[in-house]
C-alpha cells in the first residue's frame, strides 16, 4: 500500500493521458486530478474522477436545455440564493470521487456517512502494510494550544471551556461518568510526557504486526515464511491490529453530501484527525472545484450562526438598548456563552 | 418545454464545444452527449453527464492506483463475477446525469425510486406547456399482440395468463376487488373503440389546458390576457391538468441503482409507458457507456430466473428421469406455470 | 376510498383492541391512534404506527442497557442539547407510520423526500373515486391576508416581497421569465373571480372523471357498464385525471427526517396545501408523541435563525454601536431585508 | 460494558414492565424483549423494540383503513407473492430496534449497510472495556470441517474450492496476488498450531490494553492513576487498540432491508464471525416475529438459486435429453461448477 515506484508510474500514466470531451469540464480539477495530497504521517487524499461544476448546479436548478447565456454574476447570485434557502437539490448533481489513505479510527467516523459509495480495501482478502498512524508531537502541541485560546474565550477560567471540550463534558453526561473529566488531549502534556506516550503506541502498534506476520504465517508475496505449519486467514489474522493501521477506500459523493460531511467533520468540533482530511478536501479541493459554491458554503453555512428563539430574543432587546445578562436572558449558562462567542462579546 | 429552435441552438452549442481532460472518457458516449432519443408522442432522454466506464468498475473494486494494466478480458471476466455474486458497491463508482420529459403519470412511477438525485421542472413557479400524452393507436395494437402471446405461452386457454397480466390479478387481491376484472389492456378492444376513447383523452386533456389558461389569465410572456381581472397562482392553476401532461427532470444516479431501476421498469410487468424509456436507457445508452456491464447484466439479472427452493426441487426431480406434475411438485399453480415458462416447457 | 361506514366499522376495531406489551408507549399516542386527522377537502393524517418517544432518544444517544433512571428533566436537556449541535443520529431511533390522503399534486411534492418508506394506492390497479381537491375560498382569502401582512412587513411599497413570495420571484428568475410577476395567490383576487376560478376547476375536474368513468366502462364492482364494448385499462384511463384527485399512501420515516421534512413543509414558504399537512403532522401529531422533541424543534429549528458571516458582522456592529445601513452593511438588499425582519427592525 | 450486575436489574426491570397499546403486537417478539442472544465470546444481540408483523405488510401492501378481515391464508399466500416478484416497498414498513455486541472488525463489516440507523458507543468520548475476541478453536475447527465437506462437494480434488473459497480467490484477482493462495481459515491447521496462534492474539491483546491505560492513566471511575503526569486524551489513546476489542451499537433498521443485510451476512461467504451474529437475527428473531415473511425468505431468496440466460439454455438441453457436459455448456468452469451444485449434481 505505500507509494512506491510502480505505483507513482502507475499515477504518473494516467495524468499523462488527455482525451477530448465534450463534458463541463473543470481546468482547476484538471490541474490536481490524481494527485497526492499528503494528509497526517502516511494518509492522503487523491481526485480521482469529478462531474459538474458551479454552472451545473444553476443549469440543474433551471432545468436547462443547454449552459445557457447568463452572466457569471447571475450564477454566483443564484447558487448563494440556493445555499442560503437550503434548495439542496441542485447541489446533489455534482459528483466527486476520491482515493483516501486513512487510519482505520479514522475511515470509522468517515465511513459513518451513508449516502457515500464505497469500495474499501479488504483486509480479509488482502495482506495490510505496515503503516500505522502516530500522531505527531508538534500536532499535540498546537492542539494544546488551541485549546488554551479557547480557555480564554470562555467566560471564566473555570474548566468549563467553550468548544469541542465542552461538546465532550456532555457526551460524558451521556456516557454517564462521573469523577474528573479528561477529555479532549490534555493541555498538561508535557513534552516528555508526550514523547514517551507516542512511544508506547509505537511499541505495541510494532508488536500487534509482528503477531500479524507470525499469524500469516507468508511473505509480502504470498509465499509461506515457516513451510512448515499453517497460517492463520488473513480475515483473522487482522484481528491483531490496532485502528491506528491505515485502510484505504475509494469514496464517491455529491456535492450536497459533501458538503454536509464537511460542516460536520471540518467543524472544530471533530477530532483533528479527520479535520485534516476534511480541511483539505473543503480548501484545497471543492474550493477549486466549485469556487462559488465554496464561498456560498463558507458564509452561509461553515462560517454563519444558527440563533435560537430564546437567542433571537436576547439580541433583539440588546439592540433596543436592554443591558441583558445572563440570568436575565432565559438562556442556560451554556447557551449564554455560546451567544456571547457568536457576538464576539466577552461576557 | 417543446423543443423549440432557440433550445436547439443551446445543444447544438454544447455539442459543438470540446475540452481536453484526464478524466476516464467514453467515445461512444461522447457521440451521443446532449443528443435528444425521442420516447413516446413528446418525450426525450438526453445524457448530460456522465462519470467512469467499465474499467473504473474493475478499478474501483481493486482500490487500485492507476488504470491499471489489465487486459480488457480480464476486466470483463470480474465484472460478470461481481454481478454474478452481488458485489454491487464497485457499481456504484459510475454515475450518469440525465435530462428526461415524460407524462406525470410516468413521472410519479419514476420517482418513487429514491436512491437518485432529481431536478424537476416546476409547475408551482413555471407555466407548463399545452403538452399532454395520446397513446399510439399502434403502441395499443402491440399491446394487444404481446398479450395474445402471452395468453398462447401459458397453460391454457384460461383468462390467467403468464407476465404482467397475473401480477395485475394479485394486485386486484390487494385492492379487494371483486368481479371481472379488467385490467391491463384489454385486448378485444377495436379500432374504433380505440379511436374513440384516444379522441376523449384528447378532448378532456385540451379542455383541461383551457382551464389553466383561463386561471393563470396569463399569455406565454406572462403578461396578462385579461387586464381586468386577477390570475390564480401558478401553483393552483394546475391543479387542472391531467396526468398525462408532460414535466421535465434531471436525474442523476449511479450505475448500480440504475440497473436495480432498469430490472424493473425494462421488465415486462412494468407499465409500457415507463418501459419506453427504460429500454432506450438499456439498450441505447447503458449499451454504449458500459458494454461489458451491460451484457453481464442481460445474463445475470434482466434475462436470468430465480429459482426458489421448491422450483430447484422439481427440476433436480426432472433431471433424475422423475414425470413431475404441477399436483406432485408441491408448488402452486401459478409457480407450477411460471417454473415451466422459464424451462421453456408447453405444460 | 371515501370513509365509508365500512371503513369506520374497520378503524373502530383496531382501536377497540388492546394488547399487552413491555415496549416503550406514550399513552398521549395511544389515544389518537388510527383517528382521522382532517386536512383540505377531503384529506387526512391518520398514525398507524409509532416506536419510541423522547426516552428513547436519549437511551440511543448513550447506547444503554435499560431505560435508566435519568430525570426527565435530564433527558430534556439532552435532547435540547443533541438538536442544537446536530447530534442527529439519536432521533432516528424512533419511527413514526401514517396513513395520509392527499391530492396528487400534494402527494408529488411530498413522496419528493426519500428517506421514508412508501406504499402508495395504485391507481394502475385500482379504480380512483370521484373526490377531487377544490380550495376553500376562505383559504384563499387567509392567504391573501397573509401575503398582504407579509408586505407590510417588508421594506417598501415596492412589489419585492419579503417572504414565500420572494422565493417564489427567485424561481422566476431560474425560470428565466420576465414580465410581471403573478407568483402566488395574487391579493387582488375578489371574491366573485375566486367564485368563478373555483367553479371552473370544479367543472373540468367533474368532466375529467367522466371520462375516466367512460374509458374504464365499468361501475363501482367492476362489472361492465356497457356490456358490448371494451373498456381500457385503469393505468391509461386514470391519464385523464387532473393532479388535484386524491391519492393515499402509507409513508413511515423516522423522527429525523420528519423533523427535517417539516422544516421545509411546515414552514411559510412552502405551498399552502402541503403546509396544512405538515401543520397537523407537527403540532398534533409530534407535540403528543415526543414533547420535548417538538419543543426543542420550535426552539433550534423552525423557530430559529440562521446568521450569514456578513450577517454577523453587523450584528456585531450594531451591538457596538455603529449606525449600519444597508449601503455599509456589505449584504445584498434582500439579504439585509431578511436580516431586518429576523431582528424585528423596521428598516 | 460487560453485563453486570446494575446492567442486568437494568434489564430485568424492563422486562418487568407492562404497557397497554392498541399497536400491532407480537407475543412471541414480546417474549424476547430486552433479553440477551449470547453470540462470539463476549458478543449479544438484544431486541429493544420492534414495530409491525406479518399482518402490517399486507396492510400496507393493500393501502388498507384497517386490520381487514382476510384470512392467515391468504395473507401468507400475499407475502409469498410479494417476496417472490420483488415487491419489496411493504416489507419496509416493519421495523425492528437491535442492541448489539460485537467486535470492531465485525461493526465494521455490518455499518457497511447503508439503510439503518445507528448509534455506535464512543471510543472517543468513553473508556472501552477490556474485552476482546479470541475465536473459539472449536469454531475453527467446525470451520474446518465445512470447507473440507465443501472441497468434497467440488468437481474433484483440486484447491479451487465451491463457495466462500471461490469468492475469495477472485477477490484475490481483486487484489493483484500471485504466489499461493491462503485465504480462508487454512484446513491444515493442527491443534497445536490453533492453539499458538490463538495464544499469540490474546497476548497482543492484552498488552495493548495495558498500553491503553498507561495512556489514559486512569482508573474505570475516570481518577487519574498516577497523580503526578497528564493522561492522553480518549480519542488518541484508543488507537492503541486492535479492532478485536468488543463495540456496541443501537441499530433500528426496515425489515426490507434488514432482509437484505441476512442475505448477504447469513451466507456462507459472509465471515463466520457476522455469520454468527446473523444466524441469530434470522433464525432466532426474524423467524419469532415474522413468520411468514421468514419462510417465504428462507424459499425464495436464502435457498433459492439464480440461473443466468447460460444456465437456463443449459437446463433446458438436459431436460430435454441432451447431455451436456461442461465443454459444450457454454459456460465457464466455475459456473459449471456452480451450476451443477445447485441441480446436486456430481459433474
């Protein structure tokens, strides 16, 4: 599975090729098509084929005959239109295929989208590379970092932070724990403490697949290593392997849904592993794409605000002059917060 | 909606542009890019897009990197092997956009498949044309021939007859109806009968666009005809029309789930009109956009049969020289009759 | 297809019996089960079926063994907490079935969502009855009001409507119409121009399913009316029927997308019949079922508002003070008009 | 999350409880609610609710206003036809609510499915429990012994094998391996051997565990263990864990579809492991509470057979007297092969 030379021929052949066409076709897509982009220690993501572009959408919404004569102008106005009135449809007729390298915990929450197709690499079939994910310090460190900014922005310097630390207490509440809460990576960690910690699940990613080789019982080109005794199947023999291994898939999705993974997954509130995934696919990827669609996307929906009633009402009286706090709002103090953030207010 | 010159000039101007791009391209399908295939009295299906062929199956099954370097034979001989063994997600790697027009009446049938993506043509906020569907005299005629054969290819005489027919009568079982039942097109239906009843369709169906107009009080610019009065809303001016009027969509969906769609709407039980399309997306698009997909599904699934445990019990009793009834073989009439239609066997 | 004494004698049955179960039950659903909800002319909403109430959300959402001991006050902010961050999985652990009777014009924007799943009346098989939707004029003349109330409220006498109206005009725009603009139900409609529009929907309707009655050539039991002729078959006779006959469906789906099909349907832009379905749906239906659920709903989504960054940004300003106009705000008119009218400001 | 002794109260006092609906209810499905189906080494399935029976599939089927008043007979001869000419719509609107145990390479195969509804316990929010499968070498053993019964039932002596060994050779083509293929649990296993290799995965297991906690540094009430150092985060630390290690998920799924999942996860080609737990949903639960769809399942799609157009000509020459050996088939080897286990035919 890593990219060695006859891979990288393989890429290079299919960038070479060029053929005529009389699709929408998308020379900033064109540009990238089959690339790598590198994500985390050994992951990446790859354009592997795309349908449609931001015209396509206006010519879905207006059920056209052809791609029409209207201005630039009036199609951007429109796809914001669309985006802001949540007239999803016309988004859905644009298509993305990808070629993604991840960890397994990773491909876990990706693939708990479902209105995705998907063809994974079978480790009941066939043999996984030894490569596996180890967070890199300088990552944890600017974690840790994002985290105290956060701290700040929060109301007091009590643990009770704004942000993702905050949607982990309440997933606590669900799990039902009690005691301290440790969520999110720890703004604490020393260096060395992260060091050895990385060493460890180094060590023990190693060891899982050295009993993964021992259990196979073969060589990387299928022969037996021992002649002597049987292997174990390859569908068992996995089971050894930790979820920081990488897995491999082949993911195709419409824009619409795209987009909706995207709001999800390339929120803060995602775990940073597959944040990196998604920024790279929302900025690097449809941003060449779908120019104004991203810039529809990005002030309307990944950048914009949902106000509540209780928070509508809340600045409707601070406009006309109220000076509200909290306990005058009719909000929890954790709405509060999240109002006064969206204001840019300290409270 | 009719195809008018200003709309032909648009797809001319989209045929005539060509862009150069890496993506995987199917000639024969860029021959038919845009072009219109005529179904029923005013109906089309137009290919507006398409993404993979059927090497991006076979390279989407392998999670491979590049095109690969198989031959041709070989990609041919895993297709049959997935669409033989039901591994669909590979299937699901190609998309196809079209551009349809058809009655709402084989509208509403079409929709009710929901795995696809749909833009449709707007009878809230747009007029809809004086545009409605006459059934072909002939296509009644032909109708009426392949009932008759039907009636020879069964047991009997009787008015049960094989194919879609029967599926009528069951469906009459649901609607708890009782008496003759009259279902499908009856074939002792005369020339003039037919005559007569086309020409009330038409009255009716004109009568109706009369109405809407009247309603709307609008001409095709949307300026009012009637200074003096006000128009009811688009929206609720239709409500007047029948369902044989045409509308218009585009529909995107991917290559698995259009053959589930095919399976069924290119079968004989399904209706003639829906039927009309499907067999020019079968045989005039799908044929030419993924062959060797296209005749592996032609053997696998639109010409092959299923056999229940039963029906396999009666030919493994046939194969050992056993003279198996319909009263020995422990299926029921029907079954009895549908097992010796798939043999081939005048019972 | 009428409530018949037959039918009634039927629903009575079913909500005489009673059964002894240890599932979750809501006696506040028990008590409106299989009753008829009346919508329009001659429709209705009717639960056959529900699993689930807001409990159960909650025992998802923390993948618990039993129902737990958790405060019903905990729950509830739970549940607030799960639909204000899109925590959207939890609610699709609860599924809702109705028996629904609409116009076919209704029935098509409805069975447009497809994450429910359908069982449709078929009138390929079936014989329709003589019921057909003609509007009240009272409705039209509440919508009228509406639309009227809704101009005020916008920023000018100009005829850029905020609301319903708006879209409707941006529609115009997909539909590439000029002229003036006689999208929904125009205001100036008098009273006898409302009398006559109905009557005459009325007659083409009653003409229509004279013909339908006279190209099937059979009564109610489906004997011949004329025994020396031939009829033709429901699925080309019910051609003739105009979109506003009555069609019935069984639609089941879970409490997510309800909810999200009820944000669009229930909500002011959408078309005023589907609106009266979803009204019934929303505040009968899942007000009873889920209360906690319904009232978060109100709060975070329907009730709610969602702010661009552009939007934001003069928010923010405003609250410091600035004097912002529409000219310095950066937004589009439209887009500022919308943001005057979600922070009740008379522009 | 292993079961314990609050777990089971929990449980019981569920099952303790008593409701009274007018719903549709099931008593055998009532029997077995909440109770726990052992599967694997630490796995189980549990019923957490359940909606519809038999009787509600042809009550959607016929659009029905109430129970009605047909007999068992007829509506298992309604079910039977249904199933059989693929009118799959009713069947969805059953529902059934499952809590399950499985490993995470297991939950990974099973939320491949992309039609129900899921809610997976959080390994990024919550501490996993130190469970994790170790196969039972009797199942290997039992394993064994199938495909050796399988290899006799094949054309001769050769390694390419009918069934999942078959499926998983080509899968191997998939792959693009050379060499010996060892797919599938390798029938020259000793018991010493098992032994080893089943010893070597609980070692790898367990360290990993030990790995875990070092990380986490934190005892099962959330306290740190060690005072004095930051522990990882959850969602880092779990990536030390092989996906052997149990997870537990709601899942809620249409009985259409849920149909579906068996016919591809209670196959022998499907891993024993998914196997196992699909055996139980369809034997022990689909067949409780739904009997007649069970049946009619088990008859014309678990049991059943398809003939491809190849097959069919083939069937038809043997019965018409010719003998047709693999040569003169027109067939591959394989799906000679193929087809003569389904006719029970040595070749």
């Amino acid at each position: 599975m890593p990219i060695d030379d006859h891979k990288r021929a393989e890429i290079e052949a299919q960038r070479a090729a060029a053929h005529e066409t009389r699709r929408v076709t998308v020379p900033a897509m064109e540009a990238i098509l089959y690339e790598r982009f590198d994500v985390l220690d050994h992951g990446f993501v790859r354009v592997i084929d795309y349908m449609g572009d931001d015209a396509a959408i206006v010519q879905a919404a207006r059920v056209s005959y052809g791609a029409g004569t209207r201005k630039v102008r009036e199609d951007r106005a429109l796809i914001r239109y669309l985006l802001r009135h949540r007239h999803t449809t016309p988004f859905e007729m644009c298509e993305l295929k990808l070629h993604i390298k991840a960890p397994i915990f990773v491909a876990r929450q990706w693939l708990r989208h479902r209105t995705a197709s998907v063809n994974e690499y079978s480790a009941r079939y066939s043999r996984l590379d030894r490569e596996f994910y180890v967070p890199d310090p300088a990552h944890l460190q600017s974690v840790r970092e994002e985290q105290i900014a956060r701290q700040r922005a929060s109301s007091s310097g009590m643990d009770d932070l704004f942000g993702w630390r905050e949607a982990a207490e309440t997933r606590e509440e669900l799990a039902a724990q009690s005691g301290t809460n440790k969520q999110g990576r720890d703004d604490s960690l020393t260096d060395e403490e992260a060091r050895q910690a990385l060493s460890r699940l180094d060590w023990v990613s190693t060891r899982a697949y050295g009993v993964y080789e021992n259990l196979l019982n073969e060589d990387e080109s299928g022969e037996k290593k021992d002649p002597d005794r049987a292997g174990l199947a390859r569908e068992l023999a996995r089971a050894a392997l930790p979820v920081n291994y990488y897995t491999q898939f082949y993911w195709k999705i419409d824009l619409h849904n795209l987009l909706h993974f995207l709001s999800l997954r390339a929120d803060a509130h995602a775990q940073y592993e597959i944040r990196a995934y998604a920024d790279v696919i929302l900025d690097r990827i449809v941003a060449q794409w779908v120019p104004a669609t991203h810039q529809a996307f990005r002030d309307y929906a990944m950048d914009a605000a949902s106000l509540s009633t209780g928070a509508l009402d809340v600045v409707r009286r601070m406009l006309a002059g109220e000076a509200v706090d909290q306990a005058k709002s009719g909000l929890s103090k954790r709405e509060w917060r999240e109002l006064m953030a969206v204001l840019g207010r300290e409270p």
